[in-house]
C-alpha cells in the first residue's frame, strides 16, 4: 500500500505540527516523550505577557473583529484571527513574519482595543498542506475528520 512508503514521513510531521485524540480517556500524567500530545494539551498560541493590558475586558463577542480582520489582512504574513478568552477575551492576530512590527502598528491604529500580533510558527498553508497530506497518504478509516487549527500550530 502507498501509505506504508510514506508513514514514516508523515509520523515526523505529525510529531512536528498535529495532535490525536484519544479513543479512550486517559489519566492525567504527562505525555510520554516524542508521543503526540491530546489536541486539548496543546496551548493557544500567545502574545508575549506584556504585551496585555489590564483593560479592556471582552465578555462576550463585542470586539471589532471584523475591523481588525480586514487590517490584517493587508499586511504580510497575516494568517488567521482568534479570541484568547484566557487573556480577557483579547483578539488575536496570528502573523507569520513582522510580529514586533504589527504589535506597534496595532498599539497605533487601535489604542483603545484589546488585540495582539502573535507568532505563528506553523501558517495556515503549512498546516493545510499537511492535513491535506495526510488525507492523501492514509486510508480513511485512519484518518477520520481533520481539522488545522493555526491558534494551536497544528492540525488535528
């Protein structure tokens, strides 16, 4: 079969940029080492801490989104938008190139709003890539959904 040729290219890549979850529950220890974390182990990507303020706090989904999408998508290496609800429901801006940049231009353009420019390491192409590989490599029952999540850096 073709995907026996390329499991082990595709297992470096999975390790690298995915996470499984499991079938069944499991405890609470941590991963073994090079074993693929459970997708809800993998943390949202971040700002640097300084880069929050005290103010404003998001409660539900009043943040200018829309506004701060089109922005982005403007400037280069703009990838993907999310809500950190762990940093008072800011907006995110994930960038894959010129992060110090954005975050100036951002505190400029938007003084008043909760939003930051986040690295990402692996951008939406990449991760698209990768999940579409999979999907070519391996039989369907083995696969199942996927889904590449650029807030986390990996597809799922």
């Amino acid at each position: 079969m073709a995907y026996r040729r390329v499991g082990p290219l595709i297992a470096i890549a999975l390790v690298a940029a995915a996470c499984g979850t499991p079938s069944e529950p499991v405890d609470s220890a941590p991963p073994a080492a090079g074993a693929i974390p459970r997708c809800d182990d993998v943390p949202m990507l971040s700002a640097p801490a300084g880069a929050y303020r005290d103010r404003p706090i998001y409660v539900g989904n009043e943040q200018p989104t829309e506004e701060l999408r089109a922005w982005a998508q403007t400037k280069p290496g703009f990838e993907d938008i999310w809500i950190d609800r762990d940093h008072q429901g800011w907006v995110s801006l994930g960038f894959s190139q010129g992060v110090a940049e954005r975050q100036v231009e951002l505190a400029t353009e938007f003084p008043d709003v909760g939003v930051v420019a986040v690295e990402v390491k692996h951008g939406a192409a990449e991760l698209e890539a990768l999940q579409r590989r999979i999907h070519e490599v391996l039989p369907p029952e083995v696969v199942g959904g996927s889904s590449a999540m650029v807030h986390r850096g990996v597809v799922e």
